[in-house]
C-alpha cells in the first residue's frame, strides 16, 4: 500500500471524527461542563473551514485507494459522506435547524470514515496479494508445491 493514500486515509478519518466531536460539542458541554471552552470552536466558519481541508484530504486518499484496489462501492461511499458533509455549508447554516444540521454532518462523517476504512483494509488485502503473488514467481517452480 502507498504510504501517501494510507495516510491520506487516517487524516481523513481523524478530520471526520473531528467533525464528529465538532458537532457534539453542545452535547459533550452539557453533560461535561469543563468542556464549555470548546464553544468557541462552534459555528458555521468552523464547519467551512474544516470542510476545506477535509473535501482535498479525503479525495486524494480515496481516489489513490481506488486506483490501488479498483473497487468503486467505497469510492462511492466516500464521495456520498463529502457531498453529505457539505450540505449545511452549501446550503447555508441558516436555512437548516442545528439539529438537523447536526444529523446531516454526523452522517457524512460516518460514510466518510467507513469509506476510509474499507479504502485502508481494501489496500491491505490487495499488498498482501501482490506480495503473495511475487513470492511464488519468485520460487523455482521446481521448489513450488504443486498439488
């Protein structure tokens, strides 16, 4: 596997679980009043901002994942969780309540997670092929067990 897309993969996933904990935060400050600093960090600048590097991030690691192990399913996946993700910034925060807003980037940022994860598995199981493969081209044949 590439080290670019599977790092590409585990900032996109950390960048969504940040989002994640972005949209909780109002959650997370009732039930752990300690939290209440992180307030700050909740609006819509916030949101667009992470967005930012979150679209580049995510296509660049899903797009070289597909071109490794050529199955579109989690491509898919991963492009619905960004155009998800940026529904409240295209449409306006204002013109969608917070919770729904809340709904909307939380499940965006799930498929963009299990869409990374399978990218990484998927790449994984494809370098384990590869290696396995050149490993029996690689023993004279007369040494291969042949069954």
């Amino acid at each position: 596997m590439q080290k670019r897309q599977a790092c590409g993969d585990n900032l996109a996933v950390a960048l969504s679980a940040l989002c994640m904990l972005h949209c909780l935060t109002p959650v997370l400050v009732l039930l752990l009043p300690s939290l209440t600093s992180l307030l700050a960090f909740h609006d819509e600048t916030f949101h667009a901002g992470l967005l930012f590097i979150i679209i580049p991030v995510g296509l660049l690691a899903l797009c070289s994942g597909y071109r490794h192990h050529l199955q579109r399913r989690w491509l898919s996946v991963g492009i619905a969780g960004l155009t998800v993700l940026a529904l409240p910034v295209v449409l306006g925060h204002e013109r969608i309540p917070e919770q729904t807003e809340t709904i909307i980037t939380i499940t965006g940022s799930l498929l963009i997670v299990c869409a990374h994860i399978q990218n990484l598995r998927l790449a994984r199981e494809t370098d384990c092929a590869e290696n396995h493969s050149r490993h029996e081209h690689s023993v004279p044949s007369y040494k291969r067990n042949i069954t």
